[in-house]
C-alpha cells in the first residue's frame, strides 16, 4: 500500500491531491514530507486557523504560527520522533489558534509512508475539531449550531428579517434528578417534537446545549407574529404534560430578538440571544423576553 501512495502522490502531486478529497470531508487533511520537511494543508484550514497559507517550507517551524504555545515543544518532540523512525502513527490532542489568536482544541491523525529503503518518508493524515459546536442531537433529532451557523451563512442576506427565537425548558435538572436521564430526554424529544409541530418550511428549528433550542424565524415580520407562534408552542408542551397525566410539570422560557443583519453579525447576535433567554428565565416560568431592536441597533 505504501508504494501505491507514493506512486500517487508523484503523479498527482500532495497538493492536488489534498484538494480532491478535500471537499469530501469535514476534516483538514494534511500530508508531511519527512525527507524534504516540507506541510502542506487543505485550503479549508487556513481560513479557520492562523496560518499565512497552506504549504511550508519548514513543517517543524511551522508549528510557531497555529499551534498553541505551549504545546509547541510537545509537537516539535513527536515531529522529530517520527522523523527518526522512532513513532509509526501521529495521534495527539492539542491546540491550535484561530484567525483571533484563541485555542481550538483538535485531534490530529496521521499514518507514515515509508520509502522504498523503509525509511519515514511521509506523514498523511488530518486534523478535527474535538470542542467544536455539534453538528446534530441524536437524542432530540434535530440538527445543531453549527448546522444552524451553515445555515445562515448560506440561507441569509443582511437585508433579511430574521427573528431569533431561543427557548429553554425551565428546571430541567430537576427532572432529570426525578425522573431520571432516559425521561429526561424522552422530555428532549417531545418538546423538540412540538415546537417542529407548530413551524412553517421558513422557520428553521436547532439544539444547542442541553435544553436549549433556537428558532431561526424567516417567516414572522411583526412582534405579534413572534409572539403567535411562542403562544402556539406553550399549548403544544401543555398538551404533551397532559398526555403524559402530569407525570412531569414544566415551563419554558423564551427570548426573542429581531435580527436584521444576522449574515455580517452571527456571533455577536448569538451573544445577544442567549443574553435574552437569560433574561426571560430571570422572570420565572413562561417568561418571555423581547428583545428591542432599537437596543441592537448599533450593529
């Protein structure tokens, strides 16, 4: 197998062939030329990481611009280590830096390809984000912020009327203390089941932590409209408590803000968002936060 990888990458080239599978993946693949101590990375990485490009001349100095201070010594060691014949497999969990200088924690893999005279002579593999946003919940079935972050980059213009409606279940660890875990996310479930009951195809449901969801509504324009449809999913979790003759009593809170720049301001509206649902839990069970638009205007 190792001869065929090496015919490979002499044909193709470790560039070429790095952007061929790289749009397959979700990972950022990578291949080390031990011999000539050369990295190339997929394109991919350089727009998420702080990297000047994505090909160096010196793989072992490369680590100074992405890597995390002090796990730089730690990657340097192993580096040489496989260089030397010493390490057949590359598989640590370290930090790399965003574009903001901030640590990202990943898990890097890699398999040597020896040369013809079993000498290290490449190191393929890639790299995953292990504290990244999920993609999906399998226990509420819905798809999660990073999904919802795709979605508005690819869905959403900054001229769009974007409501954001984050709902939280009130006293959730108390019925997971209860009534136990497997309840729990039975309860996770339902009013995921629900809340999907009461959109339309322009109102975007996803999970993001624990008993967070977040409604991403192209469908409301006025405060009335929002306010409907919050309305219409407090009866839907009524009549799931109910079903279920009160073996569970809950509430859920809701904070609602009018994003009209969501594209350009993600981040910062998601800040906003949860800063609401704070405020709405604040207000005790069923509040209901509203945030003012003139408040957000600043954006």
């Amino acid at each position: 197998m190792d001869t065929n990888i090496r015919r490979l990458l002499k044909e193709i080239g470790a560039e070429d062939l790095i952007e061929v599978f790289a749009p397959c993946m979700d990972d950022y693949l990578y291949i080390i030329d031990l011999q000539k101590n050369t990295l190339i990375i997929s394109q991919a990485a350089v727009k998420r990481f702080k990297m000047p490009g994505n090909s160096f001349d010196n793989a072992a100095d490369s680590v100074r611009y992405f890597v995390y201070e002090e796990d730089r010594p730690m990657i340097r060691e192993h580096l040489q280590r496989i260089a030397d014949g010493n390490e057949k497999n590359h598989n640590l969990h370290y930090r790399w830096l965003d574009k903001e200088g901030m640590p990202v924690w990943i898990n890097c893999r890699g398999k040597v390809i020896n040369d013809n005279d079993g000498k290290p002579h490449y190191l393929i593999g890639c790299v995953n984000e292990i504290g990244n946003i999920q993609w999906a919940d399998n226990v509420s079935g819905l798809l999660g912020e990073r999904e919802m972050h795709s979605f508005v980059s690819s869905h959403i213009k900054d001229s769009s009327s974007v409501f954001l409606i984050h709902i939280g279940i009130d006293g959730f660890n108390a019925i997971n203390g209860t009534l136990g875990v497997d309840y729990g996310n039975y309860v996770l479930k339902s009013v995921a089941d629900g809340i999907k009951e009461c959109l339309s195809d322009n109102q975007q449901l996803y999970h993001l932590v624990a008993d967070e969801y977040m409604i991403v509504d192209l469908e409301s324009h006025t405060r009335d409209d929002v306010m409907l449809l919050q309305k219409e999913i407090c009866k839907k979790i009524e009549d799931f408590i109910i079903s279920e003759k009160y073996k569970v009593v809950f509430t859920v809170s809701t904070g609602i803000i009018h994003a009209t720049k969501l594209l350009k301001y993600y981040d910062e509206y998601r800040k906003i968002a949860v800063f609401s649902l704070k405020q709405a839990k604040s207000m005790g069970g069923n509040g209901v936060y509203f945030l003012k638009k003139k408040i957000i205007s600043y954006f």
